[in-house]
C-alpha cells in the first residue's frame, strides 16, 4: 500500500496544562522582580509567529537572508561533512531556510527524516505539512515543546543527525543560560552527530539597533504582542498602547536588549495569579536580549560545553556565522 501523506507525519506535543503554569510562573516570577521581565518564549503564540516571519522580510533585518546566503553557499559541503541522514532543528519555526539543508541532503541521497522542535504548535503543523507535500519519501517527526525541556523527547536516532540552531536564536540566552543548553544539547547528541550552529555577530551599533528598531513597526508589534498574550492567557488587563517598544545595543556586554516602556504610571492586575503589577512613568519591562558573537566567543562557549568549532562559515560582509561543532 502507498503510504499516504498524513502517515509521512508524526507531531507529539509535550506542553499541556504544565506549561500554562510555566506562563504563570514566568509571569509572577518576571513581574515581581526590582527590574521587571520576561522570558522570550512567550513571544510566540500564533499570531508572533506570523509577526517574526514579517520581521525576516525587513530590509532592515539582515539576519534571515544572510544566513540563507551562507547555508546555499555551505549545504552540499555542510552535508558532506556530517553525514547527516537526518536534520532536528531547534526552534524550527516556518522552517524556511530549513529547505536548503533539505534540499541539499536529498542531492546526496542521504534525507530520511525531519524533526522539528518548536513550542509553536501552529506553525510546527503548517511547516511539517507543506514539507512532507514538497520532498517525497520524507518522514517528519515533529516535537511541539521546550527546547530547554523537551529535549529527552527526541525520537531514536536512525544514523548520523545534524542538529540545526539557527536564526541567532541561541543568543536570546543570557551567557550562563546559554553554555548550560549547549551543554545539555551536547548530551543529546550521538558522537557522530554534529551541532549547525547560527549566531549572529558584532558589527556597527548602527547596524545592530536598526535591526531591531525597523521604520515599519513590525518589531515594535512583535514585541508589543507579548502584553495581548499575558492579557488572553493570565487575564491581565495590560493596557497595551500605553506601552512603547525599546530596542538598544549594550556596547558592553555586546547584545542587544529588547525592552517594553510604560509611557505613563500603570497599574495591572493579572487575575488569574491574582496579582497586582505597578509600572512607574517610564519603567520597563525586559523581554529580550539577542547576544552577538565574536569567532573567540562563539568558540569558547562550545567549548565549554565540550564541543569543538570545526567550521565557521561566514559572509562576504561578515554580518552573520555560521558554525559547523562536533565532538570529536
Ligand atoms: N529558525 C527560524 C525561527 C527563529 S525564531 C529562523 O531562523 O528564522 C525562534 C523560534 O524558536 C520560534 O519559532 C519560536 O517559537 C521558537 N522558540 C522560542 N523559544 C523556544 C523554546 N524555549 N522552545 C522551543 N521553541 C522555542
Ligand atoms: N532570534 C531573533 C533575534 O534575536 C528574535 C528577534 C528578532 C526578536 N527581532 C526581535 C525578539 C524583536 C524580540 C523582539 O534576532
């Protein structure tokens, strides 16, 4: 019997009524600290999802069309390298860049499965969906769950996996945070596995801030949309065009941090912690920092979590890195 689409596919979710309560805990944790904040995984409910895919569109926001250069440039050699019969990638998203990767695994002849990881259930879905239609043969094993929790979920490996991290995701960790992921993600991974690894790097604060600060208004939605999220989820009243979206580059600790200012003195209740939340004219709220990396940094943080730099890919501008780590 042909095997139909939907059998190519497999999604298991690992978040239920728990992380609800990881939402509250966030919450009244970030809410109450002296310098209110917010982890950045919050950011991307259904309709966030939609507003980062806008942001990778912005002439402003280099990013996602660098790296995109890099892994066309890179893939066949990346492929060759590795091995790789199977691609997991963390914090897939609309897994768009992912088709190069695909596309140079099935040139070779090796692809066999796709596992997505993602708390975004929709656009895990819809990503697993047009990809299983787009390369016959692919079975997409899908993990709708927390990169920093989930990662025991993984389905058994079938030979040789290229773990992908990309979109500068990693550097939304503070540098504690981020060495102690990598380092559990090293434990995951078979010695045969590799670690593709994209990290965006220091350049021109100007550069940087525009980014993060473009003349549409996107980002300033995105990060607003944290707020409608915490108002649907917690039954929070944030009274959200009260709030403005701050965006700077900290020249010394080298990331940048993504803030939400109350314009004005606000007072908030969050019902369901039964919590009452005072901003002061001007305060802010952190929701995001976005770490750049130098080549010794992003070396050093591998290392410390036992892998070792065995590629470091680049473009011709030297905006956004690429890296290829493994164990051996
Ligand atoms: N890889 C894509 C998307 C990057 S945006 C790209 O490069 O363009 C970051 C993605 O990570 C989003 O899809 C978001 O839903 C997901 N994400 C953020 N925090 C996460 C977490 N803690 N666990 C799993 N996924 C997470
Ligand atoms: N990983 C992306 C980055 O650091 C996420 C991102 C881009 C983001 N723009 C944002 C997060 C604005 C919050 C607000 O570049």
């Amino acid at each position: 019997m042909e095997p139909s689409l939907e059998s190519a596919v497999e999604v298991r979710s690992y978040l239920g009524p728990a992380d609800e309560r990881t939402l509250a805990e966030d919450v009244l944790d970030g809410l109450t600290r002296p310098l209110k904040e917010l982890p950045p995984k919050h950011l991307y409910d259904a309709r966030g999802s939609e507003l980062f895919d806008a942001i990778c569109e912005l002439p402003e926001y280099y990013q996602t069309r660098t790296e995109r250069l890099i892994l066309r440039t890179e893939a066949d050699a990346i492929v060759a390298r590795t091995g790789a019969v199977e691609l997991v990638e963390l914090g897939s998203g609309s897994a768009d860049k992912t088709r190069v990767l695909l596309d140079a695994m099935n040139h070779a002849g090796t692809l066999r499965r796709y596992v997505p990881v993602d708390v975004s259930e929709t656009t895990l879905r819809a990503a697993a969906a047009t990809l299983v239609g787009d390369y016959p043969g692919l079975s997409v094993h899908g993990v709708v769950g927390d990169f920093e929790r989930h990662l025991g979920h993984l389905p058994e490996p079938l030979h040789r996996r290229l773990f992908a991290f990309l979109g500068g995701t990693i550097g939304n960790f503070p540098p504690g945070s981020r060495r102690r992921f990598l380092r559990r993600l090293r434990k995951v991974m078979s010695p045969d596995d590799h670690l593709l690894l994209g990290t965006d790097l220091v350049k021109d604060p100007q550069v940087l801030e525009a980014a993060y600060n473009d003349s549409a208004g996107v980002t300033a939605r995105f990060n607003l949309n944290v707020l409608h999220v915490l108002n649907r989820e917690l039954g929070a009243n944030f009274d959200v065009d009260r709030f403005e979206h701050v965006a700077f580059f900290d020249r010394k600790r080298e990331w940048i941090e993504m803030r939400l200012r109350a314009t004005e003195q606000q007072h908030v209740r969050v019902q369901a912690l039964e919590l009452d939340v005072d901003f002061a004219p001007r305060e802010e709220l952190r929701t995001e920092i976005s770490a750049k990396f130098t080549p010794e940094r992003l070396r050093e943080d591998l290392r410390a979590a036992g892998l070792r730099l065995t590629e470091l890919y680049t473009d011709p501008d030297e905006l956004f890195a690429v890296s290829l780590s493994g164990q051996g």
